[in-house]
C-alpha cells in the first residue's frame, strides 16, 4: 500500500518542481528584459575607447607633480607640393642639439607624414605641434593612438606619424612642424590634489564620527524597547496608564510656560556675568534635593508620604530645567571665553615652526570654544521641548502617584465607569496629537486610521473576551476567533476613520486638511479635522476602557517594543543620500547636512543591532536577578548591559567604518566631505584627480577596518 501511494506521488511532485522550475524562469526572464540588458551597447568602439580612458586616468592618480623645463625644435612643412618646390630639410645638427625631419617635406592635407627626432632628452614627454601660419599651435595626435603625447626613445630619438591638418585656403604656404619635450626639473612632489583631497578626507573622517558619536545614546536607549525579551514581560495597570496619558499634554503646557521660564532665566544668567548667582542658586535646589532625598529614611504614611513624594518630584524638575538651563548659559560664556583666550595667543604671522605649534594651540582652544557654544545653543533652541518633556512626566509621576491606591479600592462597576472616562480622554488626546501629524503631508494623513484601526481591533477582541470569560483550568482558549475579530475590527473602524477625516481626498490630490480652528486649548489650535480625529478617538478609547475596567493590565512592553521597531524600520528604509538631500535643503550644502543624514541612519541601525545583541544575550543572570525581587532596572543594570558592551562597541567601529563609506556618497548631493569633491571632478571629467580620491577612500576604509578589527581582538 505504501509503494502504491509512493510511486503516485512522485510523478505529481515532480510536475511540481518542473512548474516551479518554468515560473523561476519566466520570473528571470521577465526581469532581464525589464533591466534593459543589452550586450550590443558596451561593444560599440566609442564606448570600450571612453571607457578604457576613464579607467586607465582612474587608476593613473594625479598624486605627484614636477617641474620641467621645455625644449622646443621646429622645422618647416610646404603644404601643397604641386604650387612651389619644397623647403629644404633641417640638417643634422653637430653639436648634440636637438632636432627632427619630418619626412616628405611637403604634402595635402590629411596626407600622413613621418617626423623622426634626435638628441633629445631619453624617455622624455614629448608631442607635436602644427603651427599655420600667423594662426595658433594645434596638437596633432600619432597615428594610431588616442594620446596627444608620446614618449621619446632611450637613446633620444623618436619616429612617429601625423597626418597634415586641412585648413582652408593655406595651400602653398609653409607651416611649421614643432617638437616639444618636457625635461624633469628637480625632485617630485605631492600635487595640490592630494592637499585638497586629504583637507576633505579629514572632513569625512570627523562627518562619520561626529554623526556616529551622536547616534550612540538614543540607539542605546532605543535599543532597550526594541528587544523583545526585555518587553515582553512589561505590564502596568490599565488605569494607572491612562492617568499618566491623560495628564501628559496639561503637563506639557505647565512645563512649557514655568519651567521653560526657570530655564531661560538661569540661561540668561550663565551667558552673562551673573553666572555666579546661578550657580549658587543651582547648588541651593540640590541642596534641596538632597534633603528630600534624606527625609526617606524617616518613615512615614499615608498623605504625609505623599505630600513629600510630590513636593520632591517638584523640585527635582525645578532642579533639573535650572541645570539645564545653566549649562547652555554657561556653554555660550564658554564660547566667548575660549574664542578670545586662542585669539590671544594666535601669532599674526606663522614663519615657523614655534609660531606654528602656537597657532595650533591657539586652534584647539577655539574649537573647543566653538562646540560648547554649539551644545549652548542646542539648548536654548530645545528649552521649550525640553521643559514641556520634563513637565509632562513630571505630572504624569505625580498623578500616578495620587491615584495608583485609590484605582486599586474601586469596586468593579467604577472600576469600568473610570476605565470609560479615562478612556475616551486618552483616546481623544492619542488622535489628536496623531492627526496633527497627519497634517504635515498628504500621507502622513494614514496615521490616524491606522491608530484608530489598532484601537478598534483592541476594542472588539477585549468585547469577546469579556463575554466568554476565562478559559477553566485544563481548557485550551480559541485563539482564532479573536484573531478574527481582531482584523474586523482594525477594517471597520480603519474605513469608518478614512471616510470621516476624508483621507482619500487628501491621497489623491496631495492636499492638506483645512485649517479651521473650532476650539483653543492650551495653547494648542483644534481644527475640525483635529476635532473629528478627537471624536473617534474619545469613542473607541472610551468603549474599550469601560470594557476593560482599570483594573485589567495592559501590555505596555509590547506596545513599547512594536512602536519602536516601526520607528527603527521606517527609518533604516529611507537612504541617507535622500536625507542627505533633505537636510541639504533645510541646512545648506556643506558637512552639517551630511552629519544630519548620517546620524538620523546610524541611530536606526545602530538600534536594530544593539536590539537583536540584547535579545541574545544569555537568561540565566535576568532569571537569576529576577529571582532575587530585582526590578525591570536592576535587572537592566546588573544582568543586561554587562553582556552587551562589548558587542556595542564593536557594533559603534563598524557603524563608524560604513559611515566613511556612506558619507562618499552623501557628499554627491551636497553633504560635504570628499564626496562632495569627487563628484566635481568627475562632472569635470578630471578622472586622474577623482582617482587620488578613490584611492584615499580605499585607504582610510582599509586602516580602519584594521584597526577596528585590531582593538576587537585585543580589547573585546
């Protein structure tokens, strides 16, 4: 029986594997004419000879350069040998002197004659010249060759045919055949190619590690939520998580207007010359802290302890934007300080090398200067962010803390009554700040139904589960009908949004939302697509919450893990040569664009590889740590960062290695670097100065790749 079912088997697995075979085929087939491969074109004279050109310049590199003296020779040329008797040849010269015979002495045009050279410099660069008469030197090439010049024999000599220029209305006058060779003079030296081209290469160093030193901190941070096996285990109480939403954007608008106020005034002060006062006032707020700080080892309860909890989230956050505020005063002070300290040692002139050392010196100082002021200045453009970011957590902490017991004691009926309330806030808020992205750009617009979608869904499938309930002990849960219902819902309420925030519209025509403003709060303009956005949110939020109640957990680790993951891959799908082009514009041309792009790159590569090293990490010390009531940070600290430093910085080398790399590429659309360079002498055609910077490419990816390779080796 088995034979009978094997051997009617094999004849349908095999038409299998021949059908499969036929559909690669076609596939490959259809993308080799869809490429536009054609071997005729690459065989055509003209390109294998344009060809052959660039390559032979690129590897012939414009890296050194000499100085010559020229010898000239010229003899006489009849065109035309029918009007007048020839021109006698130039004779021998006696005394070693160069000269040459050009052979016959007259001819037509296009006619090829032979000129033959003597006691001339050996091996010397050597081409020739027609000159008309009363008209300008025209280069004429031997016969045979593509190149203007040629090189003269060991002995001296040479022989080489040209043909005769047709230049009208010039028969019968006596032209002039030149012969001119370049004689080295002196030692070789680099040319200015190589001072140009290793001016930029420095640059493109520093660019790639500028932007892979700035990448390294929210690739790590970013990496921590991106790794699955850290997140998976991540729950809070629903209700406690929707306090905290709730109260982030009031406390944004708190932050923005106190805090940013606290800050700025301490940045004023830090810049001038009450830096001093601010620094002594800083040191009376961590003063404060420290006391609070202190104040935990006197027990106490109930809204005593509270009351202490909120006064110390206070004045932590008063604290910190102070501090923040003080460092970029002090960075802008810094700036001017060190800027005039270099000046004042910088030599007028530098003649030697003492005053060179000096001015070096000098360099370093106002650099220095140059990048505190630089972070100064980041902070004073990021205050407000920064102040509603620390305000928002700030309340958030504190409205948690207020609320975490209470949530607990409800009964059930208000448990869901809080859940509905809480619920349909946060959804509105969630919508809203999406929808105000969405009117950024046209696609952008998508967001919004697809949040919608994913609250729909949740929505749905926490409906079925309260329904049926709980499976009993030994019972398997049906996963596939809330996995259906799950995608129902995403459909209705993603098509219910669309439809309702006219998204289509906006799709196809590449318009925005209109601009309306129906309401005001806090400071923030409600439009009426907001509005709608708002309306959707605050009903499908509001369902779900009052069918989960704020008791139920919520898997705040996976929401964690999948938002920063899409982040990650949005980001690494998008080249950095079109940031690159973005950043161009928004920028300028030069290296700042190009440590945009290359930074915003890094830090969704770096993420996606610090990720998938932490996810493969060995469990044992989390188990371990976990075991021991260790919580999330502790275990963090203790059992996760030291198994994953050394892979981070092997991992940082090699992103700075493919950023040299890429930056050659960023250069091409204005991103500063030796790209930037390469890409001009390539459109000059200038193939051997483009080939000294290939070769400098090669070299520096070469060292770098060694030396990386060298301190993993001795280091990791």
């Amino acid at each position: 029986m088995n034979l009978i079912r094997q051997s009617s088997s094999t004849p349908l697995r095999r038409l299998v594997i021949i059908i499969l075979f036929a559909i690669g085929v076609a596939i490959l087939s259809y993308g080799w004419l869809v490429t536009d491969i054609d071997l005729e074109v690459p065989q055509e004279p003209q390109r294998q000879q344009n060809l052959g050109e660039a390559i032979r310049d690129l590897f012939s590199p414009n890296i050194f350069e000499q100085d010559y003296t020229f010898e000239e020779v010229t003899t006489p040329f009849l065109v035309s040998c029918s009007t007048s008797e020839a021109p006698p040849a130039a004779d021998p010269a006696t005394d070693g002197t160069p000269y040459i015979i050009v052979t016959p002495t007259c001819g037509q045009a296009n006619e090829v004659v032979t000129v033959r050279g003597f006691n001339f410099e050996p091996e010397a660069l050597a081409r020739i010249d027609w000159i008309p008469l009363g008209g300008d030197a025209r280069v004429r090439q031997p016969v045979g060759t593509t190149e203007d010049n040629f090189i003269t024999n060991d002995d001296g000599t040479f022989e080489i045919q040209i043909e005769v220029p047709q230049i009208r209305g010039t028969a019968g006058e006596i032209h002039t055949v030149r012969a001119r060779t370049a004689v080295p003079l002196g030692a070789p030296r680099f040319s200015d190619t190589v001072g140009l081209v290793m001016e930029k290469m420095i640059e493109t160093i520093f660019l790639a590690l500028i932007a892979t030193a700035l990448s390294i901190l929210p690739s790590a941070i970013l990496s921590f939520f991106a790794a699955h096996n850290l997140m998976k285990s991540v729950h809070t109480s629903l209700g406690n998580l929707l306090v905290s939403f709730a109260l982030l954007p009031l406390g944004w608008w708190l932050g923005a207007s106190i805090l940013s106020a606290i800050g700025m005034s301490m940045f004023n002060l830090g810049s001038g010359a009450w830096f001093g006062a601010a620094s002594t006032a800083l040191l009376i707020g961590l003063a404060a802290v420290a006391s609070t700080r202190k104040l935990k080892e006197i027990e106490v309860t109930g809204w005593e302890a509270r009351v202490r909890s909120i006064a110390m989230s206070l004045v932590i956050a008063v604290v910190v934007m102070a501090g923040i505020g003080l460092l970029g005063g002090l960075g802008i002070l810094g700036n001017t300080f060190f800027t005039q300290l270099g000046n004042s040692f910088r030599p007028a002139e530098v003649t030697n090398l003492a005053q060179w050392m000096v001015n070096a010196f000098s360099d370093a100082f106002t650099s220095f200067g140059n990048l505190i002021g630089t972070l100064g200045q980041l902070i004073e453009l990021l205050m407000l962010p920064i102040a509603g970011v620390i305000g928002a957590f700030t309340l958030s902490s504190i409205g948690t803390n207020l609320t975490i017991d209470v949530l607990k004691r409800v009964d059930a009926i208000t448990s869901h009554i809080l859940g509905g309330v809480l619920g349909a806030l946060s959804g509105a808020i969630l919508l809203a700040i999406i929808a105000a992205i969405g009117t950024q750009a046209a696609w952008f617009g998508l967001l919004a139904p697809l949040v919608a979608a994913w609250l729909g869904g949740s929505l749905l499938r926490s409906v079925y589960t309260r329904s049926i309930g709980k499976p009993k002990v030994g019972q398997q849960q049906n996963k596939f009908i809330p996995a259906l219902l799950w995608w129902i819902g995403m459909a209705v309420a993603f098509v219910v949004t669309f439809i309702v925030l006219n998204i289509g519209r906006a799709i196809v025509q590449g318009t925005l939302p209109p601009s309306n403003v129906v309401l005001r709060l806090l400071n923030f303009d409600v439009t009426a697509y907001i509005a709608k956005a708002m309306l959707i949110g605050a009903v499908l939020g509001g369902i779900a919450g009052a069918f989960a109640g704020t008791r139920a957990a919520f898997p705040l680790g996976e929401v964690l893990y999948n938002s920063t993951r899409t982040i990650l891959n949005s980001l690494r799908s998008i080249e950095p040569l079109i940031m690159g082009l973005v950043f161009v514009i928004w920028v300028g041309i030069g290296p700042f664009a190009g440590v945009l792009a290359l930074t915003l790159h890094s830090i969704a590569s770096l993420g996606k590889l610090y990720s998938e090293q932490i996810e493969n990490i060995d469990a044992g010390p989390i188990e371990a740590l976990q075991s021991t009531g260790a919580n999330q940070m502790q275990t963090i600290m203790y059992a996760v960062v030291p198994q994953i430093i050394p892979s981070y910085i092997a991992f940082t080398m090699y992103r700075w290695d493919i950023n040299v790399r890429m930056s050659t590429i960023i250069g091409f659309v204005g991103g500063g670097g030796v790209g930037f360079l390469l890409q001009q002498q390539i459109n000059l055609l200038r193939y051997r100065d483009a080939g000294v910077a290939v070769l400098a490419i090669a070299i520096v990816v070469a060292i770098l790749d060694y030396a990386s390779a060298s301190i993993r080796q001795r280091y990791i």
